[in-house]
C-alpha cells in the first residue's frame, strides 16, 4: 500500500512538473512573440513617422510658392492643399496607426490629384457636404492660417448663401483647432482658428476678419446675412467681434461667453485693491475690453444669449449684465438662462433653436441711423461714418448719426475728427451737420468721402496736417504687432552681456509669441535688417543706440531718448535700472511704425517686456501695452509705479502746439505710495551657478538659460507681484516669485550635490483670494535635471485642512541642467495667482 501510495505521488510529480514546464515554455514562447511584435510594432510606428515626415515634401515647397506668389484662385487654393497637407502630416506623426496611415495616404494622394490641377492653371476641386480645410496668408507674422469651410450639397455659386461663423471654445495651444465646421444644408458654414486662446481679440479678431474676407472671394456669400454663433471662448468672441463690426455680423448666438469685466470682481475679487491715484485709467482700460461697454453699437444686431445659473467656469452675471444694458437701450434680443446648467451644459435643441431664431430675422441693411462706439482707432467704422481721431485716448468716443432726406446729422463725443462715406449714405447727402456745424456737399465734383476735424470747438473740413495718427499708425505699442512687423535685436557695442541680454529677451518674446499662436514672428539681428525690411514691416527694437544699430538710425527722429539717461518731454530719467519703451512712425519709413525696448544697462533691459503691462488677468492680453510711450524701472509693475506713461498727442507730439485736430494725449506720473509699496526687481548677477562662490549658491543670484513663463515676469527677490515672498508666514529675502505655468532652466555644470527650498502658494500684493479661486488653485512643484524627474511636492491648495507649502530636496549628483517647474494640477488657471520658490539654494 505504501509503495503504491508513493507510486501515484511521483506520477503527481512527474505531471506537475510537465505541466509547469509546458507553461513556462508557453509563457516563454508568448514573451518571444511580444517581444518580436514590439520590435515589428517599434518598425511600423518608426515608418509610419518618416512615412509623415516625408510625404508631399517636394509638392509642399511648390504649394507655398503657388500660394505666396499667384493672385486669385489658384494661389487660394494652393494655400488650402498646403494647409491640408500640413495636417495629414501632423496628424500621421501623432497618430502612427496603420489605420490612420492609410487615410493619410488616400488623403495626400487627393492632395496630389489637386496640385496637378493647380500646375494645369485649373482651380482644385473640394467636396461639398462636409468640412475641409482651407487657409490664408497672414502678413502680420508671414505665416498661413488654418481654417475650416464646409458648402452645403446644393452649393455651385449660381446664388449667394447666408455664412455661419462658428467660433470654437478654449483649447489652450493645441494645433488646429478650427477643424469641423459644422454641416447645414442651407448655409455655407466656417470656423476659424481664431489664432488659437485669444477670446477672438487682438490677433484672433484679425483671423476671424481676414477668414470672413477671404470666404467672400472665394464663394457665394450673402453679404446681409453673415452670423456668429460659439460656446464659451467663441460666445466671448461673438459679443466681441459683433459689439466693434456692428456693420459686418447679421446676428449672434452666444452660449456662456465673457462680456463684463466687473462680473470677474463681483464673483471672484479680480482687480481689487488698486491704488486710488489711477483709479480712472484702470476702469477704462478694463471697461474698454468687455463688449458690455460698446451694447450700443448691437442696435442692428439680431441677438440671442443662453447661460446657465451654475456655471462656474464664466459666472452668468455675464450675461445677465449686457441683457440688463440691452433692456436699457429698448434693444430687441433673447435671452435664455437655465437654472442649475453648468458650463458647457446648456441643452444643443435650445441653442439649435436660438440659431435657427436668429436666422429667420430680416436680413442686415444699411441703417439710416445708428450709434457707434469705440476706444480704439483698429475700431474705426460703422456704416457710412469713420471715426478718425479721439480727443482723449482715455475716454469711450461716440458718434451718433441719422440720414434724412438728403440731410446726415451727426453729434459726436470725445471725437476730434471724423468722415462721412458719402456714396455709402442712405439716399445720398447734400448736407453734412456736425454737433450743429453745417457743411453742404457739393453736387458736382461730388467727393466719395468728406474728412472733418474739430479745431478750437469748431468742425470743418479737414487739411492734411503732416505727421497724423491714423487705423494702422496710431499706437498703443501692442497695436504695432498687428501689421506685418519684424523683431530685431542689437549686436553692437562693447558689453557682451548687454548684447546677450538683448538677443534673449527678442528670442523670449519670439518664443511667447510662437507658444501663443503657432508660428514664430520675423526675427534678425540689427545688422541683417535691409530696406526692404524697413518698407514693408514695422519694427520691434530691442536695443538702444549703441546697442543697436537700428535703434541708432531712427533716434533722432522720435520726441523720446534713451542712453546712459531716459529723455521724455524735457524731463530726464537716470539710473541702473531705467528703460524705455515707445512706439511711433518710423522715421526711415512714416507708413510704418517701430517699437522700442530699451534701457540703460543689462539690468534695466532684463525681462523688460514681460514686466511691463501684466495686470488685466485677462490672457488676450495678459501682456498688453495699451501706452505710447513708458518709462519703467526696477519698481514698475502697472500703470501706478512707471516714472512717467501716456500717449502722443494725434499728432504724434508730446507738447501740442494747437495745431491740426485737437486732443490725443495724456500722461500720468509715478504714485510715490504705489511704488513704495513694492520691491525692487532684482538683476541675477551670476550667468552659471558655478560662478558663485561658497559652499551654497541662491538660484535667485543666477540667470536662466530658459524662462517658459505664459503669463509676466519672473520675480527675483521678490514675489511675482512685486512684494516680499512669503511663504508659510516665512518671508525670504532670496527667492523665485512665478506663476503657474512656470518653467525655469539653470546651468549647474555637475558641480553640486544637492538642491533645496521652500515652495508653496503666496498671497500676492493686491491679490484677492476669492472661493472660486480657493478651490481651483492647485500646484504642483518640480525639480528636474538633465530631462529626469529629481523631486516633486504633493499637491499644494488654499482649501482648508490643505497644505500650502513644503519643502523640496533634491540629489543633483553629476546633474548639468537643473529646471524648477510649477505646473497646475487643475484646468482653470486663469483662476491661478502667485507662487514661490522660497531660498532656492544649490549646496557643493
């Protein structure tokens, strides 16, 4: 019994161990075929890449040239194949599938089928029933901009068909973001890029015009029957786009979009705190970026809005506030609120319905009489009057016109001077009357416009007056970038450092400008510059005179200086740490402008574009310059603490004379308190961490090879805005003051052993900690050498029973590039303040 018994287990483990031999064979033979298939997979995806890379190279080249050099359709067109190319290249090197490799090719093979049709002379050939993508040629950066275009199925440009603008939501800076148009049968549909997060201001406006320009070449378009329609980001671009083009946009759907910048304030505390001295230019230059401000100019405008009560990504007192100031005016609109929807929740059947409300309205005509208003002279025009100068740059101007009878009466506000487009008047004009002044028009030798100006409270025609600010040659510095404009910074001079700084801070402005909108402005050194160069673009001039030979030519024609010293109107600015920065008329060109930046040492240049001009919390214009001309030190941080900024007069002159239309400038001086109230800017002295001495080097003391920074200037020594760094009700003298998202690059050279500091969330100087903003601000903190992750803090929140700070070390044995980051660890990060890297110290 015992030997069978010992038998049966032998034969167990005979069996047993064939068993685990069998699947340890499998398992191996399956670890084979992974492997092997990893390393076929590893092929594929490797030639799926190159397949992307290459494909349409050399059609791609012919594609530009076609599209840059031939007029009309053919250049159109070929401007649209590159587009689509582009995209199938971009998507095939995202998405390496054989499945998407395989569209790829059918769609670069269509492409191919089109350029020969474009060699041929004949124009390319699009579908109709879905969306494709076109472009056009964007002068300002010498770029092409994508959009997308969907023509119903009936379409064949026998007869015109309304146009949908759809405008997309907030994708931060994910490349094309403009795909899908949406499909109707009954109207040619188009959705622009939009220049990426602009909320469709400044640069993106200027898509969405250019887009609408050029779909209106290319196809039938019913010119009285142009409407906008978008959700958040593109609902803040409807208000926008239709409050300053009131003659352009039939009618608006607008779900949850931004248009009341005191709607931040009321729900979030933005913008509190600002010192008293500048409290006027403040709430203009707030006021003069919410469509709420121009409701007057939608009295032609077919408006719907839809917002939901529980949105707490754009809180719905937006929409309310411009439906209350639209009851005020007895304007028409519809307004529709839901209760408890949250953001991006409003139910598609009732913004399908608001649409198709809107569409059904009369068609957009030439009014007899209409009210406009403006802020800016980029938004000069309604109808058939063109408001030419303002009296005060600070100061909405108005202008409020009725044609009767032959007769156009018009009564003004803050304009100095204006015109009448007299073949655009409805039933035509033989006398003009102008805040009661009348001026008859000639019937014979009838003039197509009539220019005015009001010259010591009187209106008449106007005289050519010289140098005159005008759309396109009027300031503010910003409205420089929106022209065809070419960055050049200085290469002269004898102080290698000056000459560095100022490459880099050009390259950083470059490098903010390519992260914001998708491709890299024109950039050369001063001594690359050419004629041509100087007739065809304006100019952004980092440099002074003897640093830049650029800025050396155009000097001594500006009413400013800058050198050892800072001249503005007679009054003399000295110090380490003083700069410059102004636009004007180029004198080697006066149909272009320049801007300048510039200071008086290395120190004063420092990330001097990014320290200027930060406090809209607004991130189309996180980094606007809305002045003329700024004289800036280490303690400038908004309009209360510059040594002196304004603007020029209307005829580019600081001291008026009396001449030529009345008004334009204006100036404010340094409130002592506001700059006493924050620190001075600190200058790191050191280019590498090795140069410090001692056994612990401050990070703080070290320039960054690299600063990826999307929103201002990195604070050295002090907080991000401005005052002492605390953290944990521990202030530091030596620190890092940043805002998230926040990337800094040091060299360390493999000469340090360790790294340490505090981090944590800081309460700025004049920063409301609102609920909202308490419950969305969370942050982490990174610390990086040579590309490796070294060390990281948990999530850091204002949230009761969270932690705001920690401490971070980090082993940097045999490290060469050390990078801190402060990245967010939520979505809403506008929401975002200041944070800090507190006694950043590198030990040998």
């Amino acid at each position: 019994m015992a030997a069978r018994e010992q038998r049966v287990r032998l034969h167990f483990l005979i069996a047993l161990t064939l068993a685990m031999l069998v699947f340890a064979a499998t398992r191996l033979k399956q670890a084979y075929e992974r492997g092997q298939l990893r390393t076929e997979y590893a092929q594929t995806e490797r030639e799926l890449r190159q397949y992307a890379t290459d494909a349409l190279r050399p059609e791609r080249r012919q594609l530009e040239n076609l599209a840059l050099g031939q007029p009309g359709r053919i250049g159109r067109d070929a401007a649209a194949l590159l587009m689509q190319a582009r995209y199938e290249t971009w998507l095939g090197s995202v998405k390496t599938t054989p499945a998407v490799a395989g569209r790829n090719e059918s769609i670069l093979a269509g492409i191919r089928q089109n350029y020969t049709r474009l060699l041929a002379g004949q124009p390319a050939v699009f579908p109709t029933g879905q969306p494709f993508l076109r472009a056009y040629y964007a002068a300002v950066d010498g770029t092409f901009q994508p959009y997308s275009i969907c023509l119903p199925r009936s379409y064949d440009g026998s007869r015109p068909y309304p146009l949908v603008i759809t405008l997309h939501g907030h994708k931060d800076f994910e490349p094309f973001q403009c795909l899908g148009a949406p499909v109707y049968e009954g109207a040619i549909s188009v959705q622009p890029e939009g220049r990426g997060a602009t909320d469709y201001m400044y640069l993106g406006e200027d898509d969405v015009l250019t887009v609408l320009d050029d779909v209106c070449q290319l196809c039938a378009v019913d010119r009285g029957r142009v409407y906008l329609t978008g959700q958040s980001m593109g609902a803040t671009g409807c208000w926008n786009l239709a409050v300053h083009y009131p003659d352009l946009f039939t009618g608006i759907v607008a779900v949850s979009g931004n248009t009341d910048h005191r709607a931040w304030e009321q729900r979030w505390g933005w913008n509190a705190g600002a010192p008293r001295t500048h409290q006027d230019l403040r709430a203009f230059l707030h006021a003069s970026l919410s469509p709420v401000s121009y409701a007057e100019n939608l009295q032609h405008c077919h408006v719907a809005a839809l917002h939901g009560t529980g949105d707490e990504v754009v809180p719905v007192e937006h929409a309310r506030g411009m439906a209350d100031r639209l009851r005020q005016l007895g304007y028409p609109f519809e307004y529709l609120e839901f209760l408890q929807a949250g953001h991006g929740t409003v139910p598609a059947s009732s913004r399908e319905y608001a649409l198709a409300k809107v569409v059904g309205l009369p068609p957009l005509t030439t009014p007899s009489s209409f009210v406009y208003e403006t802020a800016s002279a980029r938004h000069d025009r309604a109808w058939w009057v063109r408001v030419d100068c303002l009296d005060s740059p600070v100061r909405f101007a108005t202008v409020r016109a009725e044609a009767k009878e032959g007769c156009v009466e018009i009564t003004t506000d803050n304009v100095s001077a204006l015109s009448v487009l007299l073949s655009d008047v409805p039933g035509g004009a033989t006398m003009v009357r102008v805040d009661g002044t009348g001026l008859p028009v000639a019937t014979d030798a009838r003039p197509a416009v009539l220019s005015l100006e009001r010259r010591s409270g009187a209106w008449r025609r106007a005289t050519p007056a010289g140098l005159a600010k005008r759309k396109g040659l009027s300031g503010p510095i910003s409205d420089v970038f929106r022209d065809p404009f070419l960055v050049v910074y200085g290469t002269a001079g004898e102080s290698d450092l000056h000459k560095a700084i100022c490459r880099q801070e050009a390259e950083r402005f470059a490098a903010d400008w390519n992260k914001r909108y998708g491709e890299p402005p024109r950039l050369k050194a001063d001594g690359e510059v050419t004629d041509e160069d100087i007739g065809s673009c304006n100019l952004l001039i980092f440099g002074s005179p003897a640093l830049n030979s650029i800025a050396a030519r155009v000097m001594a024609g500006l009413p400013v200086t800058v050198g050892d010293t800072v001249t503005v109107g007679g009054e003399t600015y000295t110090g380490q740490d003083v700069g410059l920065m102004a636009c004007y008329p180029n004198p080697l060109s006066p149909d272009r402008m320049i801007a300048l930046v510039a200071g008086t040492t290395p120190a004063a240049l420092y990330q001097a574009y990014d320290r200027t001009g930060l406090w809209f919390n607004w991130g189309a214009y996180d980094k606007y310059k809305w002045f003329d001309y700024g004289v800036f030190d280490s303690r400038t941080v908004g309009p209360e603490t510059f040594l002196t900024v304004g603007f020029f007069d209307n005829q580019w002159r600081l001291d008026p004379t009396g001449t030529g239309p009345a008004g334009g400038g204006a100036a404010w001086q340094r409130d002592p308190a506001a700059a006493a109230s924050v620190l001075s800017q600190s200058f790191p002295r050191l280019g590498s961490a090795g140069e410090g001495e001692g056994s612990e080097v401050s990070l703080s003391d070290v320039r960054p090879v690299a600063i990826d920074q999307y929103r201002g200037a990195v604070g050295f020594n002090r907080s991000y805005t401005g005052d002492a760094i605390r953290i944990a009700d521990e202030t530091f003298d030596k620190g890092l003051g940043v805002r998230v998202p926040s990337s800094l690059t040091f060299p360390v050279g493999r000469q340090f052993q360790s790294f340490r500091a505090t981090v944590g969330l800081t309460a700025g100087l004049r920063e409301e900690i609102s609920p909202a903003r308490m419950a969305a601000e969370r942050v982490v903190f990174e610390v990086w050498g040579d590309g490796r992750l070294l060390a990281a803090s948990p999530e850091l929140s204002r949230k009761p029973n969270d932690r705001d700070w920690c401490r971070l070390e980090a082993d940097l044995s045999a490290v060469a590039v050390l990078t801190l980051t402060a990245r967010p660890a939520s979505s809403a990060t506008w929401l975002y303040g200041s944070c800090a890297w507190g006694a950043p110290t590198l030990i040998r």
